[in-house]
C-alpha cells in the first residue's frame, strides 16, 4: 500500500501547480487541433510547407516585441509577407515553388535574426523560438479553445472535398471540387494553428505539433477518421509525457513535449517495422 501510494503521489504532484494545469490544457487543447489538421499536412505531403510557414513567422513575432503590439498580430504579418513573396517568387517560370519557398523562408529568418540582434529587442528572445507552454493564460486556453472548434468544424465540412483533392485530383476536379480553392484553405487552417501554437511552443518548435504526432498515426492506421483520433491521442499523451519529464528532470516544458512527441513517431515505426 506504502509503494501504491508512492506512485499515486508521484503521479499526481505535478498537477497540484496551477501553471502545469493549464499547460496540459493548453497541449491537448493544441494536440486536438494540431493533430487534426496535421493528418491532412501529412497526407498532402507539405510538412516542408508547415515548417517553412512556421519560421517565416519570426519577423514579424520579433517586430511585434520590438514595438509592443501582441504577438500574434506580428505573426500574422509575417505569415502574410511570406505568402506574398512566395506567390511573387513561384511565377518564375525558371523557378520552382520549393525552391522559391526555400528562398524566402530563408530571407525571412535570416532578417528575423538581424532584428533579434538590435539592441532595442527586449530581454526573452528565447520565448519567440521555443515558446513558454508554462506561461500559459486563462485568455490563452480560450484562444486554443476557439481554435479547435473552429479547426474541427472546417475540417468536417472540407473532409470530402480534402480526401478528392488529396487522393485524385484529376476526379475532385470532375466532380466540382477546385484544388485551387481546397489547398488554399487547408493552408489557412494551418496558418491559424499556428499562430496560436506559437506562444506556448516558439517558432522553432511548433511545427513538431503538426508533424509528429501524424506521421506516428500514419504508420499504424490506414483510414483517415482512424488517422486522426490516432493524432489527436499521440499528441496528447506526448503532452502528458513531456510536462511529467520536465517536471521531473527540471527539463524545458516545451522541448520536452517535442522530445515525448518525436519518441512516440519512432516507437510506432518499430512497431510498424515489426509488423
């Protein structure tokens, strides 16, 4: 009975922090709507696509410090000049969309470094590249909240219109269903993650959400319903698993959530491996 209770302390002890509460909140409210919308980033194979987003949110997360405007409206203006210079960019002809996105994304983060250097940019750079999941708000948890409802409800009404232009493109298009409008709000509803996912896991880690927990599911279901319940749960025990190890091992909260996500990506390729 003395073990028994060992354990239970031992497993319930960090919840008795308030700020851990509502991390783990803030990463399953994240895990639901990341690993919802990353099944499709997965599937459509634009995880390039998601990192290279999520970076080109750093000029305008810096900006945002440097002038005191919230976060999220700097991240939007840099999601917004990087969809514009790589539209610009992609029309080349001689010039393909990887390699245009390559070059601005990393034009972006290469300006977002230089204005990190000036000296007028406050102490606490480091919450821009890997996030603060531990400071999470209440207004934060409600944000993350709206952001899943919303994710869902889209992803529910595009499920049929995602699956054609994800699988046949040639039928989507005989059946009304126009790529040209289905990508681009796929690519909307990433946007959103993201700017919401930002705060609490940074800009360099935050494509991790999206990817991993996916790519973890892909290898052990087939059916696309199946895929995405796989996502969801992935994420959310990661989470559960990253806030025990830094508590623990007095680790970062943010990277541990990265770490307990990557680890759950290479127990199901053995797993996948094995069968």
């Amino acid at each position: 009975m003395t073990s028994l209770a060992t354990v239970f302390g031992a497993l319930s002890e960090p919840w008795s922090e308030p700020l851990v509460r509502r991390a783990l909140l803030e990463v399953v409210l994240l895990g639901v709507a990341g690993g919802a919308i990353g099944t499709w980033v997965v599937l459509y194979g634009i995880s390039y696509g998601a990192e290279s987003l999520s970076h080109a949110l750093l000029p305008g997360l810096v900006l945002a410090a440097l002038t005191g405007v919230p976060l999220v409206l700097g991240a939007a203006l840099g999601l917004a000049v990087a969809a514009v210079a790589v539209g610009l960019a992609g029309r080349a002809p001689e010039v393909g969309r990887d390699t245009a996105i390559g070059v601005v994304v990393t034009a972006l983060l290469g300006l977002g470094v230089l204005l990190a250097l000036s000296p007028r940019t406050p102490a606490g750079l480091d919450r821009l590249l890997f996030g603060d999941i531990l400071a999470v708000t209440t207004t934060d948890l409600v944000v993350a909240g709206g952001l899943c409802v919303v994710v869902l409800a889209a992803l529910a009404v595009l499920q049929p219109s995602l699956a054609l232009v994800g699988f046949d493109r040639a039928a989507a298009r005989a059946l009304g269903r126009a790529p040209a409008l289905v990508e681009p709000a796929l690519l909307a509803l990433l946007a959103a993650v993201l700017l919401v996912a930002v705060h609490g896991l940074g800009n360099l880690l935050v494509v991790a959400l999206l990817v991993a927990p996916a790519a973890a599911a892909r290898l052990v279901s087939r059916r696309v319903p199946t895929m995405m319940a796989a996502a969801v749960a992935v994420a959310a025990v990661g989470g559960v698993c990253g806030l025990y190890a830094s508590y623990y091992l007095d680790t970062a909260a943010g990277a541990s959530v990265v770490v307990a996500l990557v680890l759950a990506y290479v127990v199901a390729a053995l797993a996948a491996a094995a069968r």
